[in-house]
C-alpha cells in the first residue's frame, strides 16, 4: 500500500509558494500605508498647531484694535455695542411702525366690513311689523239715538262710564261713531270694548257700566296675561313669575313714538340673540335683558323714576341676575356699560327703533319739545344761551359768569331738570349740562 505524505501544518507544500508570495506582498503594502498615514497624521498636527497660532494671533490683533478704537473714541466696547444696537432699533423700529400701521388699516377695514355683516344679520332676524300709535279709539255706533242713550239723562250714564274706565268720551259731530280718549292704552281699550258689550246688551245704566267694565278689565288682563307668554315663549324664555309675565302683556297695548311695545321687544330680543351668539356673549343674559328693557315703561303710573329708574327696581322685586338689572339700567347710556351684554342689548333696542318706519313722531311736535325745552332754561335768571341737543335728551346751558357763581351751578341745574320733568313730555332722561366760563382779554401797548 502507498502512503501518502502529509506535511507539519507550520511547513506549507511544495505547491504554495504562490501563497507565501502573496502574503509577503501584503504585509508590505501595510507598512507602507501605515507610514502613509502617520505622515498625514504628523502633517495635520502641524497644521493644527499652526492654525491655532493665527488664531492667537488675530485674537491680539482684534484686541489691539479693540483698545485702540476704544481709546479713539473715549468708550468702552459694551457701550459702544449697545450704542450700535440702538441705532439698529431705530432704523427697525420705522418699518415696524409701518408694518404695524398696515396691519391695523388692514384689521380695520376688515373690522367693519365684518360688523356690517353682524348687523345686518342681526337685523334680518328681527324684523317685524310696523304698528302705528293712537291716542283715541273710535266706536262705531248702530245709530244716532244710541249716543243719547250713551249720555244718559243728564249726562249720569257718561260720567259713570268716564269715572270707571278713567277715559275721556268725545262726542264730535262725525255722524255714527264715538271717540273714546286715553293716553293710557289699556284703559283705553277697557273703554272700547266696555262700550261695544254696552251697545250690544241695551242696558246702558251706571250699574250695568260698573259690570261691564269690570268683566272686560278681566278679560283684558287674560289677553295681556296670554300675549306676554306668547311674547316670552317666542324668544325662548320661560318659567318667568307671573306677575312679571303679566307686566310683559301689557305691551300689547303700549306703544312709543308709533312702535308697539311687544313688536318692538320681539324685535330688539330677536336682533340681540343674533349679535350675541355670533360675538361669543351670553346669549340669555341678552335674551332676558333686551325682553326686560322697557318693562318699566308698563310699570304703575304713580311710581317716580324715568322708565329705565322703574325698570331697574322691578327687575330687582324679582331678584333678577345682577347683569340683566346692568342691562336694563344701561340701555340708554344713563350709566357706564358693565359688560359687552349690555352694550349689545343697547346696540340692538338702538337699531330696532331707529331702522326706517319703526316709529314716527310728527315733526310739529318734536320742534315745540325742543323749544319748550330751551324756554324752560332760558326762563331762568341769570342764563345766557340753552340749546337742546340730542333730540331733546341733553340741554346745555351757558350762564353769565358775573351773575351765576360756580357754588349756584348746581342748584340751577337741578331747577332746570325739575321744570323739564314735570311741564316736557320726553322719553327717557333729560341730562342737563351748565356751562360757566370765565374770559380775561388784555392787549399788549403799541408804541
């Protein structure tokens, strides 16, 4: 049998010299790249070192010319900074004005194109009907002998018909009607319907009229009673006393400068939801207070007070929220405005009453309350000029100084109101303002 040789794993075959070869090969070509790269390395450092001398180098120089320009200019580096960076604000601080000015304009004009659209909204979603405002009501009557027998021998049916319904009855010459007349609406109504179940029933005599008026006093009082919670219902309020629902009622016969009252608070509440909701306000404290705003034109006659004096201490019998009493107290600018519902509530009782055809006032009649108004001022000794202003709702009075001392103002200011309150029939307040100047003039001597 052949044996077959099989070398020391350290002695390679006979075969392999190609391989010792190229292991030599390689081993040499490390080398020599090992001292490539620590040539490179030696080159870098040197580098480095050399870069970080210039950098000491220019270092000194920056300071050298630090020191020196601090020396030519008598201040300190810091100062100097500072100095240059205000000046730099300054020249920023015109474009960023003006860039500002542009932003404002721009928000601006936005602004209002936007609020128009609020409004107009606000006021498509109250819109009503017009009703105009009478003084008299008229009764038909089935024929002429029917007034005597309204009359009464002596006249005793008339007077007791006048005495229970507080009314005054106009017998004119119009052929077949009857003028019934009353600043007061419900009475007036009371009145007109007293008459008509009169006619109808025949028995026109002083206890028949007390019955009468008295059954048709309640029947109104329902109606009024019904047309409040309706009123109520439509803009979303409820579970309001019933006491004040009534009050709300009496809208349905109340009416100011031609605009009935429940046309006129459907409308404002309607228009105040609207501005409320889209503005992000309370939309039911707006809800309550535009409901609420005139209540105290519909409050007792003999109570003292403007309507917004009566409406503020009604809402407070109720124990209302203190911002729908703001409201209230606040829907004719008689005081500062306390929240953003109440400027809305005056905004939107502002556009319900002064859109075109919402009230009408007859011109003859504005000009002699303005000028009854300055009569009463200028009556008063002492007072120079008066001029009413504000459509009657502000008068100002200028005095003779060396007749009216400052200490008098007061005093004369509170007559002047006085005489207005009681002889000028005038919506809301009259504010009065007195006006007490002193002048001294000298001229210089001409040589």
């Amino acid at each position: 049998m052949q044996k077959t040789f099989r070398p020391k794993d350290d002695q390679p075959l006979a075969g392999d010299s190609r391989q010792i070869s190229q292991t030599n090969i390689s081993e040499t070509e490390l080398a020599k790249r090992e001292g490539i790269l620590e040539e490179r390395e030696r080159l870098l450092a040197e580098k480095l070192k050399s870069v970080d001398e210039k950098l000491e180098q220019l270092e000194k120089v920056r300071k050298d010319l630090v020191a020196k320009l601090e020396k030519s200019s008598g201040m300190k580096a810091e100062e100097a900074q500072k100095i240059l960076l205000e000046n730099v604000e300054k020249d920023l601080a015109s474009e960023i004005s003006k860039k500002i000015k542009e932003a404002e304009e721009q928000i601006k004009l936005e602004a209002d194109e936007k609020a128009k659209e609020i409004l107009a909204d606000a006021m498509l979603h109250g819109v009503t009907n017009y009703v105009a405002e009478f003084t008299t009501s008229q009764v038909k009557l089935p024929d002429e002998e029917m007034k005597g027998r309204i009359i009464g021998k002596e006249g005793r049916n008339v007077r007791a018909f006048e005495a229970v319904t507080g009314v005054d009855v106009l017998m004119d010459e119009t052929p077949g009607v009857l003028i019934v007349s009353s600043f007061d609406p419900v009475r007036r109504e009371i009145a007109k319907i007293s008459l008509e179940r009169l006619m109808q029933d025949g028995r026109i005599q002083p206890q028949r009229i007390e019955e009468i008026v008295d059954i048709t006093r309640a029947d109104i009082e329902k109606i009024m009673f019904d047309a409040g919670e309706d009123l109520c219902h439509q803009v979303g309020v409820y579970n309001l006393p019933k006491e004040l629902v009534s009050l709300i009622g009496r809208f349905k016969y109340r009416y100011s400068y031609g605009q009935n009252m429940i046309q006129h608070t459907l409308e404002e509440t309607r228009i105040g939801i609207a501005l409320a909701k889209t503005l992000g306000a309370n939309a039911n404290i707006v809800r309550l207070g535009c409901l609420l705003h005139d209540i105290g034109k519909v409050a007792d006659i003999e109570d003292e007070g403007t309507h917004v004096e009566k409406g503020v201490a009604i809402a407070k019998k109720f124990e209302l929220p203190e911002e729908v009493i703001n409201c209230i107290a606040e829907h004719h600018e008689d005081k500062p405005f306390s929240g953003v519902e109440s400027i809305i509530c005056y905004i939107a009782d502002a556009i319900s009453g002064a859109r075109p055809g919402a009230r009408r006032e007859d011109v003859e009649d504005y000009i002699k309350r303005i000028a009854d108004i300055e009569k009463i001022a200028l009556s008063y000794e002492g007072v120079d000029k008066a001029f009413a202003v504000s459509a009657g709702r502000e008068v100002r009075v200028i005095v003779f100084p060396d007749k009216i001392s400052d200490d008098e103002l007061p005093k004369l200011t509170h007559d002047i109101t006085e005489q207005i309150g009681k002889e000028v029939m005038v919506p809301g307040q009259v504010k009065v303002t007195a006006i007490r100047e002193v002048r001294s003039i000298d001229f210089t001597t001409a040589f």
